[in-house]
C-alpha cells in the first residue's frame, strides 16, 4: 500500500479505515475511507466485495484500501512521476 500523504487543506496527517455492509439487494459493499484528523475531510471508496459477508477475502480489504489510498493521493497538476 501506497504512504499516505497529508491534507492538501490543513497538512495533518489522516487515518484510514475500512467497513462493510450488506445492501438492499443482498450484495455485500465495503465502504473504505481516508479521514483528516485535523479538519475531518474525507474520500470514500465504495464497491462490491467478491464474496459474501461471512467469507469476504482478505484481498477484498486489501484492494479498498489500495483505492482509497490512491484516491486520497491524487492532487491536481501533480505529476506521476
């Protein structure tokens, strides 16, 4: 997993969490989520885990977080490189 950067608004450090959910239509969702622990703004990350509740891999974990984490990190006119 890619090192956090800090807030491109206050420049604290945030936190990093992942949780799940079963939905209407019985698909199991994770929900992970970046959080500034300074002024509290947050990226979200939801899709479809692959498995259902009871037997959700780890790799599904592993890939909300790489996602949010990557997300988190994007800044404009920012390059790759």
């Amino acid at each position: 997993m890619a090192e956090l950067k800090s807030c491109p608004f206050c420049g604290a450090m945030p936190q990093c969490g992942v949780s799940f959910y079963e939905s209407h239509a019985a698909e199991v969702k994770l929900v992970a989520i970046v959080e500034c622990t300074g002024c509290g703004i947050a990226k979200r990350v939801i899709f479809n885990a692959s498995h259902p509740i009871t037997l959700i891999p780890f790799w599904d974990f592993d890939n909300a977080f790489d996602n949010v984490v990557t997300a988190w990190n994007e800044r404009v006119g920012e390059d790759d490189a």
